[in-house]
C-alpha cells in the first residue's frame, strides 16, 4: 500500500498504481480501505454502580469475534457488544 499511495500522490491513478504494482484497481482500493479502518474502538471508561438484590438474571456469551461478556444482563450485554461492532 505504500508504494501505491506514492505512486497516487505522484499524480497517478488508482488504474495506474494497480497496473504498475500487478493487481486488480478493486483490490488496490479495497486493501487501501482496510488499511484505513481502525481495527477496534476505543474503550470509554465509566464509573461503576453497585450491584442491586433485585438485579435481573445475568448470562455468559461468547461472541464469533472472541468477546466473552459474563455477569450482565441482556439489554447492558447487548449494549456493550454492539460499541465493540
């Protein structure tokens, strides 16, 4: 990727860069596009509150990206996994 983007920020094109370098223009772009994308986002910390008596049930999930979420409920489970998407 980095002998493409100075190839483009020489003035090329997308279609020249791929020809000089032997891919597909599509693939170049789309590799360039990955690159670009943070992996992950950042973890925010917030102030924990006390457990209740009353708290609902809790689970244990692992997801397909290897998260494992113990001891929340759905709904704060759910809402955790989804800011890690």
């Amino acid at each position: 990727m980095r002998q493409a983007r100075v190839l483009i920020a020489d003035g090329g094109s997308w279609h020249s860069a791929a020809k000089a370098l032997g891919v597909w223009p599509s693939s170049l772009q789309r590799w360039d596009r990955a690159a670009s994308k943070p992996s992950f986002k950042p973890v925010v910390p917030v102030a924990a509150t006390p457990a209740t008596a009353t708290s609902a049930s809790t689970l244990a999930v692992t997801t397909p990206d290897g998260f494992r979420v113990e001891g929340l409920d759905v709904d704060a489970a759910y809402l955790l996994l989804e800011m890690l998407r």
